[in-house]
C-alpha cells in the first residue's frame, strides 16, 4: 500500500470513528437459536452429573453402575469404567477426574479404570442422625477443594485438598447442584424442593457467607431444581423440571433451554467449549450456545492421594505441572465490565524483588480458546524470571471489535497499577500471543497511542504501553493481506466479519482500526516473529519490513517442520521458548 493510499484511508477512518463510539456489541440470547436442541444418545439407564475432561464427555450412569464416555469427534459414545456403583456426578480439574459415588458414600478419582478414594463420608454420620451421607453433586475449586452436596442431611460439605471434612452449608433445604464462579468467588447452591437459586460468597476455602437467594424457578409444582453449570462470563445454569434455566450473576433471567424430558444435570463441552451438554430422563442431549463455557485448568497441583491425567497420553503435549520455585494464582480478577469479571493465570517466580512481566494471549480466531491453551508456554516463561499473566478476553460471540483489544490493554494497566503488589517492574512489560492473539499482541505493540482501543475500564490513567512483543503466526494486516481477502470472498465463514459484525468494504473504519500494520510507528515496541516452516513465513514480511525502517529491532525465527500451533506441542515449544528469552531478555532484562 503506498504512502497516499494510507493517508486516505486514514482519513476516512478517522471521519467514521468521529462518529462511531466502536462499542462492544453483545448478542440477544446466549442461546444459539438457529441449532436446534440435538439428541445425541438414550444409551442409559438414567444419565447423570456430566463433565468435560478436555476432549471428551464423561457421564456417569448412576442407575446402570458404570461410567461412559462421548467422543463428539467420532459421535461414540463408549463405557469407560464398568460396574462403578451408584455414581452421581464427575467433575474434571487439574488434570483429575473426581467422582461422587453415592452408593458407597464416598468421594472419589478415577485413575486409569480404577476408582480410587479421595474422602469417605461414613464419618459425618452421627447417632441421632438415621440416614447415611451420600455425596450428590460436586464442583471442585482453585486449590483442588471440593464442595458436595448433601441433599437429605441439608448440608454442602467442602473436602480440603488433604482430605478434611468442613460444613460450609447447613441453611439451604434439599440443596442439590451446585456450581463456582469463575473467579472462585462465589458458590452457588440449588433447592430441589423449593427451587430456588442461592449464592454464597466464599470468605476462605470452606467457609461461607450467609445465603442470599438470586432466583427461583416457577415452573409448575413438580420438584426439581438440579444439576448446574457455569459459561466463562459467569451466567448460571440449572436443571428445572422442564427445561434448563439460564440466569446472570446476579439472578436476572436470561434465557430457557425446553427439553423434551426431565433435565438432571449439565456442563459445557466440546473444543470449542460451546456445547452445552444435557442429561435428562432420555438419555443425552446438546444445545449449541452463542457463549462459551469454561475450559477445565490442566494445571498439575501437589494433591494426595495423586492420580494420572484420563487423557490418552501424547508424548507431544507438554507438561503443565508447576515446578517447585514458581507460584500461581488462578482467575485474578483483572477487569469488569458490570456483572462480567475477566480472569488472569499469574504464574511466577517465588522471588521478592521486581521482575519484567509478560502477558500471555491465546488465540481461537478471536472467537474460541481461553486462558487455559497456554498454560505450558506460560509456566515456561515464568521459570525464565518474567512475571507472567496468561489472560482471557471477551471473545466475538460475547462482544464486537474492540473490545478483546481492549482487554489486553486493561491487562497492561492492571499489572502496571499493581505492580508493586506482584513484585513487577513496571517499566518492563511485554506481551505473547500466538494465532488470534499474536494479532491482538501486534495490536498491543503498535496501538497503545488509539485512544479508542484502550477502553475506560480499569487504571485508565495508567500507561498501557508495552516495552516488547512476541507474535507468533497471526495477521497484523486487517485491511489487506489474507484477512481481507477472506472478508470479501463471500466463501465459507470469516472469522473478521464476525468479530467486526461486517466485511472490510462495509466497515473500513473499523478494519483500519483493527490493522496493526498501518499503526506501525517509531513509538511502536521490537517484536519477534514466530512461525513453523508449513504455517506462512511470509505473512508478515510487510511487517518486518516496516519495522527494519523504522529503526525498530525485530526479526522472524522459523521452525523446521512447524505448523500452525507448534508453540503449544514439543519439541517445537522448548525451542521457542528459548529464542523467546533471548529476545524478550534484550528488551526487558537488559
């Protein structure tokens, strides 16, 4: 593009974004309504509390005494653990797969086939009490805590990850399902008998605030508030008689998912994490959603008694155990937008002075993914001596251009406003993303001075500036290059016409906005460039060349055999890895 062609559509970008706020767009309903509700099996006896392990659905038959697994890659539906006794509900985090078995009274894991006890609760029982405790739903927590419910007793009983036995809740009837927040913050509890909806916030693992009621069902007198679920904006989901009911945080109804049989529990599922998955008296059903939920973390934790990942293991992925001389503070609130929180992964050395501090961005095509698919790259990065926060951002089903854009800049000024606190150096903030979010990083390095970018929300007065910047296999282009042409071709899905809500002729203004390339400047950061040998190493030749003229350090490291995604599979990451601290240690450390 010559030097006249930029200024014009600078112009004119400039003319329209006088007269356009660039606010966030967000969609009607969270439910998607032009897929309608898909039966997917009746291959049980009654189907129960469901999770998502990260590739697959596992769902416990509680009536036909054995575990079952959906892969929807394959749509097979397969028995993962044969005569298991009378389980509940599952729930999968931190690399576990934990089990309610509510024919033994116990808290369990599965590893491998087998399952294996985590707490028994024939202990709770006492001699005025005529009834056994028998677990019934479960949600497990940052630290690997687990709250479940006791329905006949009217209690939630919160195990410590080493094996501890706390009442947390003793003033809800019939409490039933239950679900966390995702900044773990607030517990919320279902009444099977009443149907209602409570909320407690949590002051310390196990122990709770009085119960505050958000909502009720109205659906008729039949009993049956359930199982529940969470989306990653913190919406909640519960089973009613009828049909599943969809409330905000703070209890305004949103939305109802009818069902043509008595719903039980659910969960959200699938690569994308936009299935909501149904058990229900008629087997297993599948709702497509205009929201996301939330990916269970792979973060390995020190828990007793230990367990093996369910995963099939696959020599390539790579290892998200956290070394001993690293920290990690999971959902740190970083920004919120009303009811809806955005969460950061803060991954660090166990080191009292000031270190340089690294944002993390995954990518997804700006419409998938969260701050879970990079947790291997960013406990790497952490164990080179950078402060490192791998963060979520809202994505385009939750919100239009600019706001995901936004949110990094809000990730910037929080850890800057904070930095104290983190033990940063405030003057030394970088940034890495990969795919999507290696565009939203080269965004990051050339737009900090586009006021309409930053947003308002969180430390406004602070620089949002960034001192270096990784890119790895994402387009900085937006107004050209394969972006536009993919806007235009009127072929197949385009993840830019959906994120800007138009094609590049429709919304220059915005494109411009959303172009990196044309904001190069001389205030621009060094950025690096990453790509694998099979995944377009000259996709940001323009790029580079711009910055070259500028004066401005940059190069471009390509990986012998990589595709796209390499960073997040051995051997490529280690390798990356690597080049990444040499760069970033240039600009940040030296």
């Amino acid at each position: 593009m010559n030097h006249h062609l930029r200024v014009a559509l600078w112009m004119v970008a400039v003319q329209a974004l006088a007269g356009h706020s660039l606010v966030a767009q967000t969609p009607t309903t969270v439910v998607d309504r032009d897929t309608p509700l898909e039966h997917l099996s009746s291959d049980f006896v009654m189907a129960d509390g469901p999770c998502w392990d990260g590739w697959s659905l596992i769902v416990p038959d509680v009536k036909g005494e054995k575990v079952l697994r959906y892969n929807p890659k394959k749509k097979t539906l397969q028995t993962l653990v044969s005569n298991s006794g009378r389980l509940s509900a599952s729930f999968f985090n931190h690399g576990r797969l934990y089990i309610s078995d509510n024919g033994q009274g116990k808290l369990c894991f599965i590893d491998g086939r087998k399952k294996e006890t985590i707490a028994d609760f024939a202990q709770l029982k006492t001699e005025e009490e005529k009834r056994d405790y028998r677990p019934n739903d479960l949600v497990v927590d940052q630290r690997g805590g687990v709250y479940v419910t006791f329905t006949p007793q009217g209690k939630v009983i919160y195990v410590t990850p080493d094996g501890e036995l706390k009442v947390a809740v003793q003033s809800v009837p019939t409490p039933n399902g239950l679900i966390l927040s995702p900044d773990g913050k607030t517990l919320y509890v279902s009444s099977v008998a009443s149907k209602k909806i409570w909320a407690f916030q949590i002051k310390q693992a196990g122990q709770l605030s009085e119960a505050r009621q958000i909502a009720a069902m109205d659906d008729g007198p039949e009993r049956g508030a359930d199982g529940m679920a969470m989306d990653r904006a913190g919406n909640v989901y519960c089973a009613g008689p009828s049909g599943i009911w969809i409330w905000s945080p703070t209890g305004k109804l949103l939305d109802k998912i009818v069902c043509p049989t008595k719903p039980i529990n659910c969960t959200f599922g699938d690569p994308d994490m936009r299935s909501l998955y149904i058990t229900a008296a008629g087997g297993l059903y599948r709702q497509r959603m205009n929201i996301s939920g939330r990916s269970p973390t792979m973060v390995s934790l020190p828990l007793k008694p230990t367990a093996n990942v369910l995963r099939q293991q696959d020599a390539s992925i790579p290892s998200t155990e956290i070394p001993a001389d690293l920290s990690f503070q999971p959902d740190v609130v970083y920004a919120q937008y009303g009811d809806r929180k955005l969460l950061a992964d803060i991954f660090a050395p166990k080191h009292p002075q000031p270190l340089p501090a690294l944002i993390v961005v995954h990518g997804g095509g700006w419409h998938n993914g969260d701050k879970t698919k990079f947790q291997a790259l960013s406990i790497r990065l952490a164990s080179l001596g950078y402060v490192v926060a791998a963060i979520e951002y809202r994505l385009a089903d939750e919100a239009a251009f600019p706001a995901a854009i936004s949110d990094c800049f809000a990730a910037v000024r929080y850890l800057r406003a904070n930095a104290k606190r983190l033990h940063i150096d405030a003057d030394r903030i970088g940034a890495v993303g990969g795919s999507a979010g290696a565009h939203l990083v080269g965004l990051m390095a050339s737009g900090s001075g586009n006021t309409r970018l930053l947003g308002n929300v969180g430390h406004p007065e602070t620089s949002s500036k960034i001192q270096a910047a990784v890119v790895m296999a994402g387009p900085l282009e937006m107004l050209t290059g394969s972006v536009a042409e993919r806007s235009r071709s009127g072929q197949g899905f385009s993840n830019s016409n959906s994120w800007l809500r138009g094609t590049v002729d429709e919304k220059p203004e915005l494109y411009q906005a959303a172009d990196a390339y044309i904001q190069i400047d001389k205030n621009t950061c060094p950025i690096l460039f990453m790509t694998g040998e099979f995944d377009n190493p000259a996709r940001n030749q323009r790029s580079r060349d711009r910055l070259s003229k500028l004066g401005i350090d940059t190069d471009i490291k390509i990986y012998e055999d990589g595709k796209h995604g390499c960073w997040n599979r051995l051997p490529w990451l280690d390798e990356m890895v690597s080049d990444m601290g040499i760069f970033l240690g240039k600009h940040l450390k030296e």
